[in-house]
C-alpha cells in the first residue's frame, strides 16, 4: 500500500484491494471473493470432513458439475461407468452437505465451469475467483484475477475465504493491427504460444492488450486468457471496458440495477495506468498471424496451416530436439509433411478454450450447406449455449452436416467422461492441449480453431479455413 | 503434512520437457480414493509399452529406481492440468524432493502443500547431474532444505535452494496451512466486513 501513488497495473490494483496482510516472509494473504466448484473437488471436501470443518462462506461458492458429465444423457445413470457415476453422485451430496450452490447435470445453468461462471455473472471486473482448475485462467477476460489452485489450496479456500499467494511478475501481450480473414483468438494464442514457449510466461501474469483485443468480443478475450495457462501463465487479464460491462449487465449474480453505476464506475478504475511498468513486453502484428495447427504434443508445437512439420534437428536446444523427435513418432508424422491435407479421423467442437455461442456460429458459418466426411461431435460449453444455438438455427446446421450435437460438458477435451479418441486416431480438435494421451490412450490431437475444426471436418483433413 | 529437514538419496532421471501433469498421472486415474494410495499410478503409461507391460528402459523401472527419493526432471516439469493427483502420485510412490530448471507453478504450489520439495536448479547444472548420474547411478545427491542447499555429488558443488521463506518455514515445521491462517481469523472477518459493505451483490 505504501506506493498508492505510484503508476500501477491492473494486476496490482486488484491484488491490493484484495490483500488483507503481508507475510513478513512474503506470500499476500488474499480474499478470494468467489470459488468455483467441480466434481474434482472431492479431495477438498475429504479434508474439510477430516478436520470437522465446513465451507465457511457458501453464497460465495458455486459449483458445476462438468468433467464427468455424459454428454448424451443428463442424469448420472447416463455415465459411461459406474465410477464415473460416482463421481456426479459425490459432488452433488458434497455440495449439498457444505450448502453450497450448485448447478448439477440436470440443471438449465449446467456447463464448463469456465463457460459458465461469466455466464452467470458470477466472474466480474475487479474479483479474485479462484476454482482448483488450471483453466481458471479464463476468467480473466473480464478484468478479475481469476486463476487455478490444487486441492489442497482449495480446501484452505472454502475453510477460510483466503489464500496465500506470492505476487507474481507482470507481462503486458499486445496484438496490434487487426487480425486477418479465418483468424481468431485461438490462432492468436497458438502464435503466441509458439512465439515464446509452453514455458514462456511462468511466473507471470498476461495482461492481454492492444487494438485486436479492443475490438475482441468476450468471447474471444476469454479464449486468449484461457490457454494463458498453455504459456505457463496462471492468470490472465483483459482490462475492462465497455464490451465487458454490457456483456455482465443484467447477469444472475451480478450487481443488480441499483448497484450498477457505483460497480462500473470502480471497475473503471481497475485497468493499468498508462504509465504503469510491466516486468515483460510481448508484442505481436494481428495481421501476421494465420490460422495455426499443433503438429506435437506441446501447445508451443504450432505453426501456420500453410507450413510443415518441422525437422527435430532444426531445433536450437538439445531437449526440444529430442521432445521433437518424441512428439512427432507419437504423432506418427514425418518432418517436412504440409500440414494442410493431412488425413484426419475425428473432429471435436468443444472445451472451455471454444465451445461458447460465437465459436459454435463460426464453426456453423463454414458448414452450413456441407456435409462432414469424418466423425465430427460438436459440445456446447454450456446449457445455456447450447438452448441459444439451438433457437438460432445453428444446432440443424451442425445436424444437417453430420455432426453429433451433445449436451454440455468437458467432454473430448480431457476424455474422463469416457467420450475418447481412440488410440492411434488423428483428431482436430478446439480444445487446448495436444498432451500425450491427453484424448485417450494413444490418441493424436491437433488443435485448431473452430472455423478450422469445421473446414477439417467437411474434407476429412486439415484445411486452411481461407480455402473453403 | 510431514516435515521435511534433509533427504540424502540416490536419484532417478525422467527425461522430457514439459512433462505434463497428464503423464505424471492420467486424467482416468483421479477418481480414486487418496486411501488407496496414488502410487500405483505415477508416470502409468509413459512407464509402460504399449501392450502394458512396464517398460524396462523407462528410469523408473530400472533395479535400484525403488530406493530413489530424489527425481530429477527437465524444463516445465508438472505444467498443463492442475491436478494435485500429480503430487500425490508422486508423493506415495515416496519420492520427497525434485530438481528441474522450472515447474509448472500450480504443480509447484501442490507440492509444497503435500511437503514434496521443488528445487529450481540451473538447467546447465541440471545437464551436469545427469550426465554425472548417467556414469555413476550410485551418485547420492541432498537436499538440506535446514540450510537452504542442495548438495550435488562429485565436483559438481552445491547450490542455494530457493523457495520462499514462507513455504520454507511451513514444509520444515510440517505446518498445517489451514490451522495457521486461522489464528488470522480476525483480520479476515474485518477485512470482509468492510467488503461485504461496498460489494453487498458478492454474497448474495
Ligand atoms: S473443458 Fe477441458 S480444459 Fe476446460 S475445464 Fe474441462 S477438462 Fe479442463
């Protein structure tokens, strides 16, 4: 507090109006003004029964059942096993026991956790929301730090409403210009992240800026501080602004009409000072970015769909030759092969990286009239999402092309509910990570944007949305 | 949490960067039960081939792998999902400490909670240790978290262990984290009153 007057970025605005002490060691005891909940906070609520304690503060938790959901069916009888079951059985006695909210498989206000939470309302400028997911990152792009704990942290969390965190470093992305025709903010962080590594921004915070995330719809901002986390970085922030503020007003749980102007008028306040220092600067040119694909397995494995392959000993580094050559016999793909025509199995539109209402139009927009050659399922982020398209039209597109239209869940992103890539299968997929076996055993992902999910799915291969 | 002072042991390689909490342990797998031991799952099907069987080249499965309580790993070890299971696995399988070049920050934050140490170690110096490791495999490495050091073997030296004073002060005591901030309990009441006053919508 002693630099009140000092030049400061929205990151440490918010981190100071949230600090309740300073260790004399350190680490800010935070207030956490909202916690997200899933199905795999069961560790969480074991220790809380253990100790005798329960959740401190329950109108500020919210849960949401998601990894575990089925997508074809909307009771728990409907999971693809018995333990999986379970695992929704659980998290609705746990939220049940601790009193805490929660939007369960049946519920209208069902979906990702990440997808929902704005959705609802419940991320807002100028909060620290924490839920033990790494892509909690997302919720950034409202202009709140938002970002992912473990179990542990989380129990702390519903037993004391706080946490405690070391600050971290600040970089400030900017996109300049305006993005080129096919490219969306998946390609942006794609780019991004192959420009400075899976690993490029540990320990810092992104503060995302620059004319192409003005002109970004939330939609959008929430996919870049989405795969922040992809780069390493445990939180991700847009500055608010107008765009923020009528995409939040009217929201279930947010301030209501007569709290309104005294909310904005602070969230006003929260964004960087124009003079404010960040520790790193990234620039990028929004017109140099193309529409990208992964050809590894690291998000930081990713280059234009005009380009190839490339050759393991074309690396600087002695580990990222050998992770290449790892990657590509796992990806079974020879250096030097064009990315673009290569033969697919699968295609998956979903995950909290792009599965809300504008990703499902863009995806919509280039199949309409189409028909897909392979196995393509589209998973709306949420049920809300997922009612919305439907009353759009856009749902028959999707059906009319071939498409399996689910309901909402994290579905093929992380393949826990038992919806899988099978092994040695080659998928297109909007999710965000291209891990090891991340699909399934064995699968062998490619991420894209949902245009692109769209293009491969209608040619049966990897195909530059610009072409079709 | 179990206390952790000083471990002195022979240490086992897993090669690869960005090791992602995926591999430690497959998303499939976080269903169980922490009583029944999360050891059984660590590093699963990159130890093994692909028919099943554990993998005999993989260091985890070489003779003498069991008596290791020291891993060290490569550049982004733990990135990717924030699974706690990670640790878990990694913690029941006995391992109490981990030296790589740069961690995955939640991984890093799970382990101190569960009193698993991370070490940041240069990764040139992380390069010589493996290299070392690879001649003599015997090679015993500590890590004196008392006295902030991580001693490497042969003319390898030692290097300060850096990780914040108060992580530090809690993994050597076997704090409990939780019991701690409630003898804070006050401050935070008062801290959310004053909140709840001017964001009345927070808890509604
Ligand atoms: S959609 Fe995927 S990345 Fe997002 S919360 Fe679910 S499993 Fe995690």
């Amino acid at each position: 507090m002693a630099h009140m007057n000092a030049p400061r970025t929205m990151l440490a605005k918010i981190w100071d109006e949230h600090e309740i002490l300073r260790h004399p060691s350190g680490p800010s005891l935070l207030y956490i003004d909202r916690d997200m909940i899933h199905e795999g906070s069961f560790h969480a609520f074991a220790d809380l029964k253990r100790r005798g304690l329960r959740p401190r503060r329950p109108r500020q938790i919210f849960g949401v059942a998601d990894h575990y959901v089925p997508t074809l069916g909307r009771t728990s009888r409907d999971a693809a096993s018995p333990a999986i079951a379970r695992m929704i059985d659980t998290f609705d006695e746990n939220m049940e026991w601790g009193g805490v909210r929660h939007f369960g498989l049946s519920s209208r206000s069902q979906g990702i956790v990440h997808v929902v939470a704005p959705e609802q309302g419940i991320t807002l400028p100028g909060l620290t929301i924490v839920c033990s997911d790494s892509h909690t990152s997302t919720q950034g792009a409202l202009g709140a730090i938002a970002f992912g704990i473990g179990q542990s942290e989380n129990a702390h969390v519903l037993a004391t409403q706080t946490i405690w965190q070391l600050r971290p470093k600040t970089m400030r992305v900017t996109i300049n210009g305006t993005l080129g025709q096919g490219v969306t903010a998946k390609d942006v962080m794609l780019a991004l992240i192959a420009k400075i590594g899976a690993a490029g921004a540990g320990g810092h915070a992104i503060e995302f800026a620059g004319q192409v995330v003005r002109d970004m719809s939330i939609e959008g901002r929430l996919t870049l501080c989405n795969m922040s986390i992809e780069a390493a970085a445990r939180f991700g922030m847009v500055a608010p602004d107008e765009t923020t503020f009528n995409y939040v007003r009217g929201r279930n749980y947010a301030p209501n009409e007569e709290e309104w102007d005294a909310a904005v008028s602070h969230w006003r306040e929260l964004v960087s000072d124009a003079d404010a220092v960040f520790d790193r600067e990234v620039v990028l040119a929004g017109a140099e970015i193309a529409p990208m694909v992964t050809w590894g397995t690291s998000p930081e494995d990713a280059v234009s769909i005009e380009g190839r392959v490339p050759d393991p000993s074309a690396f600087d580094s002695a580990d990222k030759r050998k992770a290449a050559a790892k990657s590509l016999e796992y990806m079974e793909l020879a250096p030097g092969t064009e990315l673009s025509g290569l033969k697919l199995d699968k295609v998956f539109i979903g995950s909290c990286t792009n599965s809300r209402i504008e990703d499902l139009r863009a995806a919509a927009a280039i199949l309409k009239g189409r028909k897909a050659k392979i196995q393509a399922i589209v998973v709306p982020g949420s049920t809300q999402v997922k009612e919305q398209a439907e009353a759009e039209g856009i749902a028959t597109i999707f059906r009319e092309a071939g498409f399996e239209w689910r309901d909402s869940g994290c579905s093929m992103c992380a393949a826990m509910n038992g919806d899988v890539v099978g092994p040695g299968e080659r998928c297109a997929s909007t999710s965000n990570r291209n891990f090891v076996g991340r699909q399934g055993p064995g699968a062998r992902t490619h991420l894209v944007s949902p245009a692109m999910a769209a293009a491969a799915a209608i040619t049966g291969c990897l195909t530059d949305v610009r072409r079709v | 949490m179990k206390a952790f002072t000083k471990e002195t042991s022979t240490v086992i390689a897993v090669p690869g960067v960005n090791c992602d909490t995926d591999q430690i342990i497959p998303g499939r797998f976080l269903k169980a039960d922490r009583a029944q031991g999360y050891g059984q799952f660590l590093f699963h099907d990159i130890r093994r081939t692909e028919a099943g069987e554990l993998d005999p080249s993989f260091p985890l499965n070489q003779p003498g792998a069991v008596r290791s309580t020291i891993l060290l790993v490569e550049d982004n070890f733990g990135c990717g999902s924030s699974r706690e299971g990670a640790v878990y696995a990694l913690v029941d399988h006995g391992i109490r400490a981990i030296i790589g070049p740069s961690f995955g920050d939640i991984f890093f934050n799970n382990a101190l909670k569960n009193g698993l140490v991370p070490v940041r170690l240069s990764a040139e110096n992380c390069d010589r240790l493996a290299d070392y490791l690879s001649r003599f495999p015997e090679a015993e490495v500590t890590v004196d978290l008392e006295n902030s050091e991580l001693v490497l073997p042969g003319n390898l030296g030692h290097h300060p262990i850096v990780i914040d004073a108060f992580a530090r002060e809690c993994i050597l005591q076997g704090l409990d984290e939780i019991e701690m901030t409630f003898t804070y309990m006050e401050k935070i009441k008062a801290f959310e009153t004053e909140r709840m006053a001017s964001h009345a919508w927070l808890a509604r």
